[in-house]
C-alpha cells in the first residue's frame, strides 16, 4: 500500500478581513441612509432643502448602498473565507484579490458621488452610470477568475453544495448585469439604454428580479449550507435535498422577473409565465428552508445561548416567510391590491433584513472570532442587538403591511353611484403617515444593534494576542480516478467546468424565453402614429426628472382596474412608451400616478407645486425643490443626445437634430411667457424648472388623443354600417 504524501499549504486570512471590515463600515452607512429616507416619507423637512439630500436621490443611494456594499462585501468575505476550507488550497491569487477589494469600494465611492449629483440610469438596482457599470463588469471578471482558478487548484475533488451555489451566482450576475446594462453613451455621465418602453421594462424586471435572487439569495444559501454545519458541527440534513434546492431553484428564479409587471402593458402569456414559475419557487425556497432548519436539529438548546445560532436559525426562518410570501405576491389579483404599495416594501425588507442582515450577522459573529483566535467580546451585546434587530423588523414589517392595506382599499374603494369614495390621492397619505413614523422607528433599533455588533467585534479583535500564520496538510489533487458507486451527480461535482456549463444553461433558458421574443416581436413595440418623440426640450425635461428621482415615487402606468381609470383615465398601452429610455414605469406610488397628467393642471400648478407642493396640496409630504428655480439647464448636449436616440431607433430627422437648440428655446419662452401672467420673470426661462414642466405638460397628451381618434373612427364606421 502507497504511502500518500502530504502537502503544506495556507490560507488568505487577510482578504476576508479585509470584507468583514468593509462589511462593517458600509452597513452602518447603509443602514443610516435607510433610517434617514424613511424619517423624510414621515416628515418632508428631513429632506433638508438641498438637492443631494432628498428622497429621490438618497432612496436609490439606500438600495445600492444595502444590496451591493454591505451585502455584497459580507458576501464576498464569506465565499473567500470558505471556498479556502471547502477546496482545501489557497486563493489562486492574492494580488487578484486586492484588486477586487479595492476595485469593489471605489465602485461603492463612485456610487456614493455619483447618485446624490443625479447622475442615475433610473433602473432598479441598476441606476448607477455606464463608465461604473463597466468597472462592476472587470471587478466582477477578476473575482470569477479568482474563484475559478481556486476550484482548478483545489486539493477536495468534489465541490460542496456551497461551491454550487457560488458557482450559479457568479456566472448569473455577470449575464444580467452586461444585458441590462447596455446603453449608448452621451457623454462621460449620460447615457441612454439601448431598450425602450416595454422591452426595457421587461429586461430590467429580468434583471432586477434576478439580482434579488442572485446576490440576495443564492450566495447567501451557500452560505448558509456552509456556516451552519460549521455552527452545529454536524453535516447537512439532506444532500439530496439540497441537490434538488439547487438545481430547482436556478432553473426556476430566472422566469420570475415579470410578476413585477403584471396588469401593465406587457403582453398576458409573459405575465402568467412569470406568475407561474414564481409560484413553483415555493417548492425549492422551501426545501432550502427545510434544509437549513432541519440541520440544527439536535441543536435547538443552543440556540437559546448561542448569539451565531440564533442569528443564523432566525436568518432562515425569515427566508422561509420572506419566499411564501413572494410567490402570494406574484399571484395577479394579489399583485392587483399589493404592486405600488408600501406592502411591498414591508415584503423587501422581511427578506434584506431578516434573511441578509441576520445571516451576515450570525456570520461575522462566527468569523471575527475564528480568525482573530479569541473569543467574542460579548454575549450579552450580540443578544442585544439580536433583539433589537427582531423587533425593530417586526415594527418595519407591520407598518408597511398595514400601510400597503390601507393604500390598496382606499385607492380601489368606489361607492354605489360608480365614484371614487377617496379621489383624491392625498387623503391615502394622511392616513399612513403615522406608519411612516412607526416604520422610521423600527429602522432606528435595526441600526442601534448594528451599531453594537460594530463595537462588540472591535472589542473582540482588540483581545487577539496576536495571530500565527498556521500551516495545513492535505494529499494533493487527484482527478484522475472515480469512485465505482458514485452518484451521477457525484460525478459531475467532479468536474467544476461542466457543472459551471450546465448552470449557465438552466438559466439562460429562462432568459431567453423571456427576453428574445420581446427583441423580435413587434407585440412588444406597438407602433402609433400619433405618438411622437420627446421635443428637444421635453427630453431635456425628462433627464431632469430623472435626475431629481421623481420615478422612486411617482409611476408612469395606469393598470386596466375601474378604480385606476376613474382615477387616472385610459389604461396605459405599450405603445406609449415606446420612446421612453428609460421606461418609468414605477414600483411604487408614494405619490399618485403621473402617465396622463399632461394638460390637467396649468404651467403655474406645476411652477408652484415644485417650488412648495403644500401651496397646492396641503399635507403633501414632497420634499420642495428651490434650486431648479436657480440652476439653468444644459442646451449644448442637446444635439448629441437627439443624435443618441436617433442612433437608437427615435425618429428624429437631421433637420431636427440641427435645430434642436432654437426649437428647445422657442419652446422655454413659450412657457415662460405664459407664466410671466403670474408675475414670473423671463429669466426663468433658462432655468430647470421650465423644461421639467414641458415635459409634465407632455406627459398621456399623445395617448390621449389617440384614444379620442380611434374612438372617433370607430364611431364613424358604425354610423357609416347603420
């Protein structure tokens, strides 16, 4: 018998405390910013009367700053701390590691700049501009190379349930993010998508879905299949299980993205796709459910005492909860009463705060001890938070219920006569503010606990007496043989590269299904003549309102239910918004809908209602915006982006394009002239404020009369038949 030889090998410590640190220090950012949006829904002078600080640019700040820079470097600590462990080899390269560190938070700097100056694609999760969208492409390449080259080098031969789960993220992160991200530019910060009105609805709902799904949730359960085990020490419950968890639910979660769409113009047979595969995402999300708490069987007594225990256990149970109540929301007549409402946000966040934010925790409550080899500062702190962060969820989570109910009966209510019983959209607002404030709240002993777990590791690393590099021994790498009675799928966690293929094809099915017809088919792009491109400065107006972040609380598509056309007018059609880049659809209505507002109110409404929206609606909770009365619009760009769209499929004629610049000002002092009645000087002429309300006034007038024309004609075919 051959005697194995051992080989002497260390692990890269270094780089996941590097995340863990970043973990840290962003989360409190990212929690901040949450508590800071939500007291400004409670009281508009949160907002702070400067044009960085509002809701509409601090609100899409909050997201990115919780999704990709506390999630994702706690994500990155984890995969780096484990992969090591589950492969047995070092990292395939330090020096690629460090640029991904660093890479990752000049990103997270960048996105910190750039989304309070307004700089924003105005995509879910996506606002940040094209020169950071590629940076977020290379970053993401050195991390896969890094990852990758690791399994290559790996001493394990089969790849743990965890290393699959990594595996799908990393290949389905990269897919999404280089679909939806690509635009054409303007200039160094502007740019426009290469898809419009319903296609780029449908591609960011692929992706925004997606990324809920990949970033928020598979990497997390591999996490979960390695932290826990390690917790308990006992191995996983069910292998097989997770083998069917994993391979349902990447198949699966990729159809899921248009149940954020359904009851708009996207054709019916994508909404019921969309709304049948999230239905069967009850079943994986559950086994993996199943599978985490089923592991810690036997160990329930702990959980009691055990700080990383209870984080971890009520991590998966809020994952539980969090994807029954996802698939209940993507069912239609319950997404009818729910989409636009607060629930969803109650919805978001049981998931983000109770699945992530408890599960980093129980992590770094794991991790900091591990690697400092010493043991945590205090239990007692580490329950503290645990407690605070539950019932500070639990206040969020019931708020936003109570809130989103309250929204959906008010807004859908209609009296015997056929009448709104609440026409006026304000009247929602009152009643839900003091959520808002129950909801602030809550966010505020979320951040409190975050804040002692910040103080409770620092204190735990301060008691290293120091940490030895230690050496390892592991029999090399030996891919050569197989063993006789493996499973097929045994065999296949052999070879990392075939796996990797086969992941990259569950869900590109799902990808292609959805997003192809959409690029091919002229049901998607309804053409009509009487809707027309943007005027010069229309588009300027439109890359204002952008920019100030309007579409974080208004939408831009009424839904096809009585309550919505009494309220709002004609159902939205796919065809106008077929210029719209971005679409603005919406995802929700903190204020009321928008997508025919154009000629409702006066010039002088729309003046008065940006400069203090309480001189026009009392109780209104819109922050004011003074500085698009001072700062002027920008007329030079104006050719180059008519010249982008053209390029992009917008009929603009070169005529136009040369004439973009008098056509835009001929239009200002249109508007101008006709608030100069009101006592309005002339020089506001070049101001923000008059091409954001050119494009307000533009907004449904095409709809509108194309509605009327098509009545008109249908009207005159039956007199012409009588």
């Amino acid at each position: 018998m051959n005697e194995v030889k051992m080989e002497k090998f260390t692990y890269d410590e270094n780089l996941p405390k590097l995340f863990v640190f970043a973990t840290l220090i962003w989360g409190f950012v990212a929690l901040l910013l949450g508590v800071t949006v939500a007291f400004q829904l409670a009281s508009w002078k949160v907002n702070m009367g400067m044009e960085w600080t509002t809701f509409g640019r601090l609100r899409p700040l909050h997201t990115n700053a919780a999704i990709f820079a506390f999630v994702g470097n706690a994500m990155f600590a984890g995969i780096y701390y484990s992969t090591q462990r589950l492969v047995k080899a070092r990292l395939f390269s330090d020096f690629l590691g460090k640029i991904h560190f660093w890479g990752w938070q000049l990103i997270i700097v960048a996105a910190a700049i750039t989304l309070p100056l307004g700089i924003s694609q105005a995509k879910e999760y996506a606002e940040l501009e094209w020169p950071i969208d590629i940076a977020i492409a290379v970053v993401w390449i050195i991390f896969a190379v890094n990852f990758f080259g690791t399994l290559a080098k790996r001493r394990e031969k089969h790849i743990y349930v965890s290393i699959w789960f990594y595996i799908a993220t990393i290949i389905t992160v990269a897919l999404l993010h280089v679909v939806n991200a690509i635009s054409l530019p303007v200039d160094l910060m502007k740019s426009y998508p290469v898809y419009a009105g319903v296609q780029d609805a449908l591609v960011q709902w692929w992706y925004g879905h997606n990324a809920v799904a990949f970033f928020l949730t598979t990497p997390f359960l591999g996490l979960m299949y390695y932290f826990i085990p390690k917790a308990v020490n006992r191995p996983v419950y069910s292998y097989r299980l997770s083998i069917i968890h994993f391979w349902s639910l990447v198949f699966i979660y990729i159809w899921a993205g248009p149940h954020h769409l359904l009851n708009t113009a996207v054709p019916d047979w994508v909404q019921t796709t969309g709304m049948v595969f999230s239905i069967m995402l009850w079943m994986p999300s559950w086994g993996g459910m199943i599978n985490g708490l089923l592991t810690l069987r036997g160990a329930w007594d702990k959980v009691r005492t055990d700080p990383v225990l209870k984080f971890l256990a009520t991590s998966v149970t809020f994952y539980g909860m969090a994807t029954f109540e996802g698939p209940l929301l993507a069912i239609k007549s319950v997404s009818a009463m729910a989409h636009y409402t607060d629930w969803i946000v109650g919805h978001v966040h049981s998931g983000t705060i109770g699945w992530n934010y408890m599960m980093i925790s129980g992590i770094l409550y794991y991790l900091v001890p591990k690697m400092y080899e010493t043991k945590l500062h205090s239990v007692k702190l580490a329950n503290t938070q645990f407690w605070l962060a539950t019932i500070g969820l639990l206040l969020y989570m019931m708020s936003m219920w109570t809130a989103g109910i309250t929204q959906s009966l008010m807004w859908s209510a209609i009296d015997e006569t056929g009448k709104l019983v609440y026409p006026n959209f304000i009247e929602t607002v009152v009643r839900i503010v003091p959520m808002y404030w129950v909801r602030a709240i809550g966010g505020v002993l979320v951040l409190t606990g975050f804040v002692l777990m910040i103080y409770n590791l620092i204190m735990t690393i301060k008691k290293s007496k120091g940490i030895q590099e230690l050496e390892y021994m592991a029999p090399p790498a030996d891919h050569s043989h197989e063993e006789a009675n493996a499973t097929k799928h045994r065999k296949l966690e052999g070879m990392t590269t075939v796996f990797s293929i086969l992941t990259f094809l569950a869900v590109l099915v799902g990808g292609v299904v959805e997003i192809v017809p959409s690029l091919v088919s002229d049901k998607f792009v309804e053409r009509d003549a009487e809707i027309k491109p943007y005027s010069p400065l229309e588009l300027i107006g439109r890359d204002i309102f952008i920019k100030e972040g309007c579409y974080t609380c208004h939408s831009q598509q009424v839904r096809p239910m009585a309550d919505e056309i009494l309220r709002y007018g004609p159902a939205s059609r796919a065809s106008e918004s077929v210029y719209d880049r971005p679409f603005q659809w919406g995802s929700r209505r903190i204020g009321p809908d928008i997508a025919r507002v154009g000629g409702k109110y006066n010039d002088m409404w729309h003046y008065r209602h940006m400069l203090n929206p309480r001189e026009v609606t009392p109780k209104s909770i819109m922050p004011i915006y003074p500085w698009l009365f001072k700062k002027k619009y920008n007329l030079k760009s104006l050719p180059k982006k008519l010249k982008v769209m053209k390029a992009l499929g917008v009929p603009y004629s070169e005529e136009e394009i040369a004439s973009s610049i008098n056509d835009a000002g001929k239009q200002a002092f249109e508007i101008t002239k006709g608030l100069s009645a009101d006592g309005v000087a002339m020089k506001m002429q070049s101001m923000e404020i008059i091409p954001l309300i050119a494009y307000l006034q533009r907004l449904g007038v095409d709809g509108a009369r194309s509605l009327r024309l098509q009545k008109e004609k249908a009207e005159n075919e039956e007199n012409n038949d009588d």
